[in-house]
C-alpha cells in the first residue's frame, strides 16, 4: 500500500539575522559548544561525528506545522510521513518515493519568498517528476494577499514580482494546486481524497493554479472554522519526532498586537488560548515520550494576557521536570516573581525589544518603554533565567543618536554579576510587504524608499543600518549572539558562572576572528580554561 502524501515542514532557509553571520566558527562550523569541545579533544580540528551535534538543542527541534499536520491527517485515516527539513532530510525524502507517494505536501510557514519555493519545487522534480505537489500556508496567504493589492495605485508590488507568488508568471515554481487560506486544513483533506479518488480538484475553493500563462483562483469561502483545534495526538506520533529530546508545543495562537514592522496576517478570528488543563495534559504527554525540553512557539506567549503567574505556579505544582523556553511580553514578566519563573522550569524567555530609544519604539507601536526593558531583563537575569533579545536597526525614525542609544543600552543589560546569561540577535530593518510601515502613507511620512533589505528614509539606509549592528557587536563584551544549536545538556552541565564565561569568550573570540587569524593555540587555550 502506497503512502497518501509525503508532508515536507521546512527547506532549510538561513535567517535574516544580521549577527549570525558573525558568530565565531571552527573549521567552517558554527562554534556550539559540542563543536568546541570537539575542537579542544582533538587539538585543534573538528572531526566528525561530533558527540550532541543535531540533537537536545533549541534548533533541533522538529517544526510544529509539520507535527500539527502529521497529526491532523493521520487521525483522518491519511497515511503521511513528514520530511522536517528538506535539504538535511533529502535522502529520507528520497527513500520514502519507494512508498508511491502520489502528493508532496509543502507548508511554508518557514518558507519566505518564490525563489526558495521554486528552488524546492524543482529538487523535488529532479526525484520525483510525477508527484503532485501541493503547496499552503502563511506565504501562499500572504502572496495571494499581495496579489489582491497589486491593483492599488500607490501599493507598491512591482518590486515584489520576483519574490511573491501570483504577481507574474515568471519562472513561477512547478506547484499543482496551492491552497490559500488561514487554516487550509480541510481543504487540504478533501483535496487528498479527490487526488486518491482520481477526481477533479479545479473546483476546490481557496485554491489557484498555474493554467497555461495566468493564475486561475477559484471562489473565496470563510474556512477559518475550529480555529482552537490545534489539539496534537503526541501518543501517536512515530518515536523520530521526539528523538532530539525537544519539541515546540503552541499554547497560543496570534498575537494581539500591531507592531509596524510586522507583516504577520493578524486576523482576530484565528486567535485563542489553549485551556490550562489541556496544556498540562500535552507536556505530560511529551514527558512520557522523553522529551525534557519545549519550546513554547506562541508569537506571544498566552498572547500577552496577565495570566502568567497562574500559568507559572501551575507548571510549578505539576512538577513535569521540563524546562521550557517561550517569546514572553516585556509587560508581561513586569509583576511575575523572577524565582516562580524559574520554578515553572522556564530556563530561557525570549524578548523582542527592538530599541531602546522611546520615540522609534513609539514609531514602531511597541507601547513599550526603555526603562521597562531593563527592569525586566534584570529580574529575569537575576532569578538564573537566561534572556534572549532581539533588536532591529534602522527602522524609519533612527539616527546615529537613536542607534547609539539602543547600543549603550545593551551594555547596561549584559549583567555579568547575575546568574542568568544574555545572549542577543539584531536584524537590520526590513522594509516588508504588507507589514504597517510599507503603506503609502508611512511611506511619505518617513520619506521611506526602497523594498526589503535595501531602503532609505530620512535619517538612515540600510547600509548604515548594517554598520551599527557590527559596531554593537564589537563593544559588546559580556553576552554573545544567541546559538540556538548549542546541546543543552553540554550547555547546562557548566556551572552558571562557568556558561556566562564560555559565552563571554565564545563571542570575544568571534570578534578577534573577524579582525585577524586566530591561531589554533590560543583557541584551545582560552576554551581548556574555561570548558576543562
């Protein structure tokens, strides 16, 4: 019996972090903490297998569109197996084709423009010909999104043309049906069975094809029905998903808030909040499976509401022996004991502060303060809590003295004589399509021009932009940028004192590698003092 469809979660795409790049790498592999200790068994040189590579890190864990979906379909008799990502799974993928899958399901909720699209699209092609393939989620929803503003006088598309969907039809990716919709998961059901039948699927509504040289859509209906169903049958999904030791699990979906740099769909009706109990019973249920960490995927943890404490004390009580990582509004964490967050088993929030100039976070709609900032940061710090951030440069309003500001900042947070570590990540300003800030009018008011990551407004371009983040990266001497493939585990095992040290010179390395040749000797030196 051949498999129904193979579910592809991810290609693989590299973020738009302007830090990342710049991270610290030995013998071309990012520096985790499993390839220094790797690097200083060996002398010098990284040599593969690298002992808690790939596994029981923040990165490692599998995509929650691609589990949600396994679940979904399988609970409805479809038999589907996932590719978590595709380019490191591609002899996986290979393999399964000897099941006859006759759909190839792909979820762009981590895929970002037509290009990666299409790029993905043809190495399917080039093993599998025949397969048809089926294409949904945030980006198709966002493209068709685009292509319904196309016919707006002052919204500017044409610069888009190569990186969304349905604006041209050149060199558009060899997709058979995609599926426009909030929550596509019906339709893409009854599209299964009509393939499997040998039925016609040009009538589905929220569906557009590629017919000859135009797009043809078929009628709009209100799908977004059942939006809290997002219950996942952990109990019954194959043993590989949880092999890492880390999953994500949602306890929210949406985010209330309107932050001008955002281009994420926000559509009130696709939000809600999982029950507590419901939640509960899903940690324990991926306990049971040997999972000892979780990634709380929300955009905003419980959207934001005040509920923390009452969600912290009963994660508290339930003792799961999970530790837990998750997005959690500044405000949020303002009236939430710092010691009850970490009994929760929470080891890690992350923080979108952005700037730490009050006017661009006005700018931005953040309805945030700089002084907020920092006394949350050292709350959580000082409970053992790490702190991860993240900044962006450049957005319309920022000048040499804004930038500045936001860099001083980011000093007084690093807190080396707390217990928690800070690690950060900054982006330059990204000028996207459908976000607030790309409207005509806050076009003007800025003097904005330009498309992505190529702009200028009155007071700053992207290149400037660019400069800032590297000279932040260079004075920044107690912190390092966020490394989510570090293995926990190795990471944990360090006293604090010890981590906030390996972090520190982790990233005082990485900047004496920018500015010269590092030699082998002194690589094993300032790591064996710290590591062994």
């Amino acid at each position: 019996m051949g498999l129904d469809a193979i579910l592809i979660a991810d290609s693989g795409e590299d973020s738009l972090s302007g830090t990342n790049p710049l991270r610290l790498s030995l013998d071309g592999r990012t520096a985790f903490i499993q390839v220094v200790l790797n690097y200083l068994e060996n002398q010098g040189q990284v040599v593969p297998p690298i002992d808690g590579d790939g596994t029981v890190s923040w990165s490692s864990a599998p995509k929650l569109n691609g589990i949600f979906l396994l679940s979904y379909l399988t609970k409805r008799n479809f038999d589907v197996e996932l590719v978590d990502n595709y380019y490191d799974e591609r002899d996986h993928f290979s393999n399964l084709l000897q099941h006859t899958p006759r759909v190839a399901i792909i979820s762009t909720t981590f895929v970002h423009s037509k290009q990666a699209l299409r790029k993905l699209v043809n190495d399917i092609r080039s093993l599998a010909p025949d397969i048809f393939i089926v294409v949904g989620g945030p980006f198709i929803y966002l493209s068709h999104l685009m292509f319904q503003r196309s016919h707006e006088e002052h919204y500017e598309t044409e610069p888009a043309k190569d990186d969304f969907l349905f604006l041209n039809v050149n060199d558009e990716p060899s997709v058979d049906l995609y599926i426009i919709s909030l929550r596509g998961e019906e339709i893409l059901c009854e599209a299964l069975k009509r393939i499997s039948e040998n039925r016609p699927i040009e009538s589905l509504p929220n569906t557009a094809r590629l017919v000859g040289e135009t797009y043809s859509f078929t009628n709009r209906v209100d799908d977004v029905s059942n939006v809290g169903d997002i219950d996942i049958d952990w109990e019954c999904l194959p043993d590989r998903i949880f092999q890492t030791g880390v999953v994500p699990v949602q306890t929210s979906n949406g985010c209330p808030y309107k932050c001008a740099f955002c281009n994420f769909t926000k559509d009130r009706r696709t939000m809600f909040m999982k029950a507590i109990e419901q939640l509960i019973a899903e940690l324990k249920a991926v306990s049971r499976r040997g999972v000892r960490y979780v990634w709380f995927s929300d955009d905003n943890f419980r959207l934001g509401r005040g509920n923390l404490k009452f969600v912290c004390q009963r994660l508290a009580d339930e003792d799961l022996h999970i530790h837990w990582m998750s997005f959690i509004r500044a405000s949020t964490l303002r009236s939430v004991d710092g010691d009850l967050l970490r009994r929760s088993g929470c080891t890690e929030v992350q923080l979108g502060l952005e700037s730490a100039d009050s006017q661009i976070l006005r700018n931005m709609n953040k309805k945030a303060n700089p002084q907020l900032y920092h006394d949350v940061v050292r709350k959580v710090l000082a409970a053992g809590v790490n702190c991860s951030c993240y900044f962006i440069f450049g957005f319309p309003g920022e000048t040499e003295k804004t930038a500045l500001r936001t860099r001083e900042f980011m000093k007084t947070i690093e807190h080396p004589e707390l217990e928690g570590s800070l690690s950060w990540s900054m982006f330059p300003f990204i000028l996207s399509p459908m976000s607030p800030i790309y409207e005509f009018e806050m076009r003007q008011k800025y003097g904005l021009t330009g498309y992505m990551q190529q702009w200028k407004h009155k007071s700053m371009d992207s290149s400037q932009a660019m400069e800032h983040i590297k000279k932040t990266f260079f004075e920044l001497e107690n912190s390092g940028p966020i490394s989510r493939g570090d293995n926990l585990d190795m990471l944990f095992g360090l006293t604090q004192y010890e981590r906030k040290k390996f972090i520190a010179l982790r990233h005082k390395l990485s900047k004496l590698a920018i500015e010269s040749q590092l030699k082998k000797h002194d690589i094993i030196e300032s790591f064996t003092k710290v590591l062994q």
